[in-house]
C-alpha cells in the first residue's frame, strides 16, 4: 500500500511563480517514489474532487478518468475516436439496426476482491452486462447514466431487452435504429461490475471498487490519495507483453493548480492536464507553443476536444418577455457577428482552440463538415442588423445580462467590451457554477455562458441540444429552441443508418442553427498534457480520455 502523500506548501502570491519556477527547475529530481523503491508509478494531480470510483456515477471528468483504470466495457474507444473490441471481441448490427450482438472473450477475470469465495476474481461471463447495464436504469441506485440505455427496447415486465444465451454472448435489442448505440456503449457508464461486490458492499462500491480493468483499487484518503495498482491478470497484451507496463497509478488532490503546476516542474507529478491562467504564460508562448526553457524536460501533447464553448440565449417566449430583445433573430445575429473570435483566442487563451466560425458540431467530431455560414467577425454587419431591428447604433436596445461563472469572466469581459462598441450592451453577472448550471436547467437565465463536452462521438450529442422535445429541464434544450423543420432533420438522422447521408443530415441541422442563432458560438476546444520527457506511449483522443495501460516511464531518460 502507498503511503499518504506529502504535505506541500500553498503558494498564495502570483508574483512569486517566477521565482519559484526558476528554484524548481534547478532542483527538480526523479521523485524519491514515495514509499514505492524499484515500481514504476504515474502520479498525476486531480484538482476536482472524485466522487465516486463506481462506473455508475462515472458523470465527471475526474470520475471517468479513475473508472477508466479500474474497468472495461464491452468495447471502447482509440486514439481516433474509432469503436474497438474490448471484453468483446467481435459483434454484429442486424440489418435494421435493431439487435447488436456481442461475442466475449471468455478469459477476462474480475480483480481478486473479498466479495468472492477464496477471495479470488472470477471469470466474466455475458450475464455480467445484463446486471450492469440493468442497474442503470434501477431507479434505487438514481444513477445519472440511466439515459444511456434509452434506446433498449422493453420487455413486458418493463426490463431492458438485454440477455444471454450464454456466458460468452451478449444481445442487446433496440426499440428504433440508434448509430450512435456503439459510441454510447463505450461510455464507462457501461462498464462490468459483479453482482457479489454490489451485494457485499451496496452504496459503499464506489469507495469498494471491483472491476477488469489494467489496474486494481489499493489506496484511497479521500481528498488527499488515490491510489491503484497493477492488476497482473489483465487480459490485453501489446504483442508478447501483458499490460499494464505501470506498477501503480497516484492520484493527488491538490486544489491549487499554481501549487500542482510548481509541483509538476519539479518532478513531484508525472503529468499536467489542464492549463490555468495562473502559469499560463510561464508554460505556453503566445502562439500556444511549449516555452523553450522547458524543451528539454517536458512534452506537450494536443489535439482537439469535442467540447463546444457558447452563450446561451432563451428564445422561447414562454420563458422570458414579449419584448426580450433576444427574441429577434438579427439581434442574436449581431451579437455574434459583433466580436473577434480569433482575437479572443490569440489573447486570452494563447491561441489554445479553434474559433467558432462554423456551428455548434465541434472540430474533431467523425464527420465533421466544416460549414462556411457561419460568424466571422463583421461589426458593420452586426450594426446593419441592429439597425434593422429597430435598434440603430443600440439605441432604445435595453441592457442585457449575461450570466456566466468566474473562469469565463474575462472572456465574458472582452465580449462586453467589444459589442459596447456597436452599442450592445452587456452586464455581466458572476455567480458559483452550481447556481449557473441550476438557472440553465430551469431556463432561469435568458443568455448565459455555456459548454457541451461530447459523451461519445457523434454529432447528434451535440445536435440533441436542439431539438423541441429536449428542453429543459427534461432535456439539454437549454435555450428551449423550436422549429419543425430541425426536428424533421433531426428524427430522419435517428433513423439513417448510412453515415454519409447522416452527416449530411447533421450538416443541414447545424447550418439552420448557425441561421437561427439560438447560441453565440465561441470555440471549439483543445486539450493539452504535458508530460517529463521519461513518460512514454501518452496518448489522447478527441474526447479527452486518460488511458494509462499502454504508458511507460523510462528511468533511464532521468
């Protein structure tokens, strides 16, 4: 067992970051292993708090990257965002669409855990998903998961078309077509647990956990350490070599990110996955680039990431008042016509992202189609339409408050600044992100800051946002946008299983609404790691995924 992490000072003061980066470069070491002589561990630092280690409740970032090192589904996603066997190894989609079925491998072991006889980790069989997907829809469990299994079809007693013939094959059916069904059930939502640790340990699983995957639970002092180590009967191998390389993952929860960064800098984290605005500047150039001091010592690693950054407008009138500005379109079309995008990136996020000129469906998504209607900057156009919509140089248009939360608030005062300049004007209300998110759900806050990171790759996640009959709080139609002719797109999408004439369906969805303009699209967004040059095989895909069986940590590049 690891022992609990090291206590680290908090450094408050901002003005000491270059000093103490310049001490830390020059004192930086292979870390001492923190009581782990001779095993090679990946330590990386999680300043959001883990909630739960229970595929079930796998919502979050944080969650999903420390359930993605306990367990497997039947099959998951790689580096490009394609579907491959995992504890299948094979399937097949009948020709309607409608019944997937799924060939296991039949030398897969849950970990060694007390909640079986001996203690010993059974075999997985194919009954194994049709307990763990069932739970997700058991409404005593109340997990956040449960719309995954949406498009299973029912049986007379109400339980999920879900079961096997026999231990090594799985049949999922499905009440309409669903292209989507494989992305989705790549989620860890979908993962395999055993019905003996659900027994044994009920709501406590998720500090219990008992999986498949490359690593085992060890170690866990909530907000202080996580910690997992080498499941040595994993079933995957690169070539002749049994995975996982890593001896033990280590998670910390420092929740200071200038404080984890200094940390990183001196060999105390193996990686760095996110970039603040604390060290931003001290990390990248202002055209996104690893700063040369830190050439030799680190790698940057980044790609596109399905998440797409946006201000929400409510545009239904059963929700806000008959003279809410927001409620024409032109002047929806001038606030986005009215601020630089590429200017925005350039100097507030140096150049980390993609402007969005093109939609709301991300750069990065399978099929995407660059869509050329969309918002350049173009202030005379934006004046013209103001003028047209009775509110010429923004004259008698009233102020409008835009809700956001304090990680966007500079962002939120540069579009301030800027569409003042048209005469739009723009009173920025702060508020916690809980109460943010809160407002959205119950169309409470007429234009807000928003974002939608994809739950599995296809462009009807984003789409879905949309569409009439998901508006909040049923659904994620925040800005509770209407209009038939979408949800005709929208339904015929569903139901086409040929990708090519789906992505042209999702093309025509995205051009009506960069039309419509129920959203003022900021960017498309870019994740970056950073890792010490003695990590290798770090990898990534558009979605953000943390994958560590395939990593290594070579000590000799120490």
């Amino acid at each position: 067992m690891l022992s609990p992490s090291k206590t680290y000072k908090i450094w408050g003061k901002h003005s000491l970051l270059p000093a103490l980066l310049l001490f830390a470069l020059f004192t930086a070491c292979r870390p001492d292993g923190e009581d782990v002589a001779g095993l090679t561990v990946l330590r990386y630092n999680e300043d959001q708090n883990i909630t739960s280690l229970d595929p079930a409740f796998a919502r979050n970032q944080a969650n999903i990257w420390a359930v993605t090192q306990l367990f497997n589904g039947l099959v998951e996603l790689d580096t490009a965002l394609e579907v491959r066997p995992a504890i299948a190894h094979s399937w097949n989609i009948s020709e309607d669409g409608l019944k997937y079925t799924f060939y296991l491998h039949d030398d897969v072991f849950f970990h060694d855990n007390a909640c079986f006889p001996g203690g010993k980790g059974r075999r997985v069989v194919a009954g194994d998903f049709v307990f763990s997907l069932s739970r997700l829809t058991d409404r005593s469990i109340n997990s956040p998961g449960t719309w995954v299994m949406n498009q299973v079809a029912r049986t007379g007693n109400d339980k999920l078309d879900i079961y096997a013939p026999n231990d090594t094959t799985l049949i999922i059916r499905l009440d309409a077509p669903f292209p989507a069904m494989l992305g989705l059930l790549t989620m860890q939502y979908c993962a395999v647990v055993p019905h003996e640790a659900i027994t044994m340990y009920g709501r406590d699983f998720r500090r219990n956990p008992v999986g498949t995957g490359p690593f085992r639970f060890a170690y866990w002092k909530e907000g202080v350490k996580l910690v997992f180590r080498k499941n040595d009967h994993y079933f995957e191998f690169d070539g002749d070599k049994r995975l996982p390389y890593l001896d033990a993952v280590s998670i910390t929860f420092i929740k200071d990110r200038q404080t984890a960064f200094l940390e990183f800098v001196k060999g105390n984290l193996d990686l760095l996955t996110r970039v603040d605005a604390s060290y931003q500047d001290e990390l990248l150039t202002p055209a996104g680039e690893l700063q040369p001091r830190y050439h030799d010592k680190l790698k940057m690693i980044t790609m596109p990431f399905l998440n797409s950054e946006y201000l929400g407008m409510l545009v239904s009138n059963d929700r806000v008042p008959t003279d809410w500005p927001l409620l024409d379109k032109r002047v929806r079309q001038a606030i986005n016509y009215g601020f630089d995008r590429q200017k925005m990136i350039t100097f507030l996020r140096n150049n980390i992202g993609t402007p969005a000129y093109g939609g709301f469906v991300p750069v990065g998504m399978p099929g995407f189609i660059r869509n050329e209607g969309g918002y350049s900057y173009n202030p005379d156009k934006a004046r013209q339409l103001l003028a047209e919509a009775g509110y010429p140089g923004g004259i008698g248009l009233p102020a409008i408050r835009l809700s956001t939360n304090q990680a966007y608030q500079d962002i939120a005062q540069y579009i301030q600044f800027e569409l003042g300049r048209i005469g739009i004007n723009i009173e920025i209300d702060v508020m916690p992100p809980a109460t943010l998110r809160e407002m959205m759900a119950n169309a409470e806050a007429p234009f807000f800051r928003g974002s939608w990171i994809a739950d599995y790759p296809d462009a009807e996640n984003y789409l879905a946002l949309f569409y009439s009959p998901n508006k909040s709080p049923a659904g994620p139609n925040y800005t509770h946008f209407q209009d038939e002719a979408f949800d005709r797109l929208y339904e015929q999408a569903l139901n086409q299983t040929n990708d090519s004439i789906r992505f042209a369906l999702y093309h025509k969805m995205d051009s009506l609404i960069i039309d419509k303009a129920p959203k003022v699209f900021l960017y498309y967004d870019q994740s970056m790691r950073f890792v010490h040059h003695y990590v290798e095989n770090m990898q990534n895909n558009a979605l953000n995924h943390l994958v560590l069986k395939r990593v290594k940590i070579n000590l000799q590049e120490e």
